[in-house]
C-alpha cells in the first residue's frame, strides 16, 4: 500500500464516493469489524508474539508486514501502537459525521483451565485498552470486548464490560481454543442473552492466525449458542473452507459457506442469526458476492464491517477479478485503487456500495448497523 498522506479534497466529490453515501444515514453507519494491534510500545497491553518479528518464521513475519503496511503504521520502535491509532482516526475523519467504528479486542488462547497460552496466541489486544480508545474518541469509535468463555472471571468480566459500554463479544474460536458446542459455555451464553449482548464470532477457516484446528470454527457449533438465545454474528458470513456435515453420521466434508446457509434458513434462529459482510471481497472468499446479493431474504440480517485494516493489503483484493465476476463495474476500478492508497475505511465502504449484480447491490440496511448493537434504539 502506497499510504498516501496527503488527502486530495476532490476524493470526496467523486461520483462514487457520493454515490455510495446517497440514501444512507451516516450516523447510523458502523463499521462492525476493526481490528486493533500493536507491540505494547507504551505499556498498554497490546501484544504480537515475538515470533513473528523473526524472518526465519517467514509465513508469520510476511504476514505481520502486511498487516503494519496495510494500516500504514510506523514500525519503528516506540511508535506503532501511536501510529496504529492516528491513522485510524485520521481515515475515520474523513467520513461523515456520525459513522463510526467497532474496535474489537482479542482475548489470549487458553488451554481447558482457563489460563492464558501466550505461545500460542498470535496476538492479544485487552478489553481494557479498546475500551480506553473508545472513551476518548466517543465520536468515531465503539468497541467489543473479548473473553474467553473458559476463564474463570469469564462472568465478571462480561458484567464489566457491559457496564462499561461494549457493544458485543468477539471470538474467533480456532485461534483461541474455543469449542463454542461445548456445554462449558452455557453460563456464559446465559448472560449474553440476559444481555442482549451478541457475540461476533468468526466461522470458517481462518488464514490470518494460526490456532487450535478449523473444526472450532466449524458453523453448526454456533446452534448452542442460538438455542441459548444469544444473538450471534457469523463473522465474513464462514466464506472459506469447509467443514463437516454435523447434520451426518457420516459428516461429509462440505463449503462451511453452506453450513452457514443452512443456519440462516433454520426458522428457529430468524430472530437471533447474522453475518456480517467483511473480507468477502477477498480473492478467495469472493465467490459468495453473488449469492449474498441474490438473497435478499436475508439483506435485513447482514451487516457491514471493513475487517480493517486487511483490505488495505492489496493484493488480497483483486478488484478486477471483481469485475471479472460481474459484481463490480470495470470502470470504478482505477478510482478505486486510488482511494485504497488514501483511506483503506473508505475504499472498503465505497467498494461494498459498488458490489452489484444484474444492477442489485446491498440494501441501507446492511450499511446502517447501529441499531442491530444500540440498546437504545
């Protein structure tokens, strides 16, 4: 990613651009998925493993650059958590007043006690610290906490972070050792749905962090939580890989996209299942574009998030292989990529408004999320 500074005002006046924000009500649009990370420059938490700053680890080392070039932080020592932050509340500036953003943190992977793992977690971000971020910049930033339902402060810790306005949990249970199926969990749906409070929890395979085997992740062990009645987001809508046919005794391998499917089209879960919509743009979870548009049966369920800073990383969005598919008009391509070098939140929105098929793109209400995580609207 070039990471352009300086921000050129005709950006805002571009025919898509307008476009995308036309019939939308800017204060009602979140961003439901934003990741935060850093090293702990200034004693705040946060936490890389140290391997992967190794380039012996070369798979880890490549990845981790990509993610601080896709966020154009300055890696430099004392300064990435810094520059992590401003980056992101100079692109969310940029939008109009009233959007913002779910800062999401991520809790360590713990072993069957409950205790932390850190040589196997790949990163860990405190509720605590994206909390903070959302309490000094209310305007632009919301934020999930992250708890991992076998700690032993798991309950406490949910009282806390409702109290103190988190908005869901987020989980991503192959890389934090979760079974989500596992009955080890009921106290903790049980609050989550006295809470009202939804978990955002990733479903699928995962590429970008290792972790415990992608059968945690395996969209059919969300139905505990659903008949717990606690309202679940399927992160990326499980647009990669594939998984058992639960439903089988001889549970045959099939897309965990489908599994997904078949959740959204269980009746039973109409009131409490979502998915959100982020990374579906990337080259190898675009082929589920056109069968999200096509069903507009479940539009009122969707929700957008950016899963920022990932599509800052370029080559993992290919927009002409977009086009090639039909879902993106060639000729948005090259401002497009322009405006990924200049503000990753918006190219990501912009794009997501773009995506259409026979001339059918998202509804509003996909965009406009805030009311799915207000317990007030």
């Amino acid at each position: 990613n070039a990471c352009n500074t300086e921000w050129p005002a005709h950006l805002h006046e571009h025919a898509l651009v307008l476009a995308a924000w036309r019939g939308l009500d800017a204060a009602k649009v979140w961003d439901v998925h934003c990741h935060v990370f850093g090293r702990g420059d200034s004693d705040n938490g946060l936490w890389f493993n140290p391997r992967m700053e190794h380039m012996w680890r070369t798979v880890e080392y490549v990845q981790r650059q990509f993610y601080i070039n896709a966020a154009c932080a300055h890696d430099a020592p004392g300064m990435l958590d810094a520059s992590f932050v401003d980056k992101l509340v100079s692109q969310s500036d940029a939008m109009p007043s009233g959007f913002r953003v779910m800062l999401l943190a991520f809790d360590w992977a713990r072993d069957e006690a409950g205790a932390p793992l850190q040589e196997r977690s790949t990163f860990h971000v405190p509720d605590d610290y994206v909390a903070g971020l959302a309490q000094r910049h209310p305007a632009r930033f919301e934020w999930a906490a992250s708890i991992h339902p076998y700690d032993p402060r798991a309950l406490e810790r949910l009282d806390i972070a409702a109290e103190r306005g988190a908005r869901a949990i987020k989980w991503l249970p192959s890389a934090q050792g979760i079974d989500p199926a596992s009955p080890r969990c009921d106290r903790f749906y049980a609050k989550l749905a006295k809470l009202r409070m939804p978990i955002i929890t990733h479903a699928g395979d995962e590429r970008a962090v290792s972790g415990f085997g992608e059968h945690l992740s395996n969209p059919l062990k969300l139905r505990r939580a659903l008949d717990a009645g606690v309202r679940v987001v399927v992160a990326h809508c499980a647009s990669l890989g594939v998984g058992h046919d639960l439903d089988r005794h001889d549970a045959p391998m099939v897309s965990n996209f489908e599994l997904f499917a078949r959740l959204m089209d269980d009746a039973r879960y109409r009131a409490n299942l979502a998915g959100d919509i982020s990374a579906i743009t990337q080259g190898n979870r675009m082929s589920v574009i056109p069968t999200l548009l096509a069903r507009h049966d479940w539009h009122d369920r969707l929700l957008n998030g950016s899963d920022y800073p990932l599509p800052g990383v370029v080559p993992l969005i290919p927009l002409h292989a977009l086009a090639d598919k039909g879902v993106l008009e060639s000729a948005a391509i090259p401002f497009l990529a322009m405006l990924r070098e200049h503000n990753v939140l918006l190219f990501d929105f912009v794009l997501k408004r773009a995506l259409a098929k026979n001339g059918v793109g998202f509804p509003p209400s996909v965009f406009e999320t805030r009311g799915y995580f207000s317990r007030t609207d």
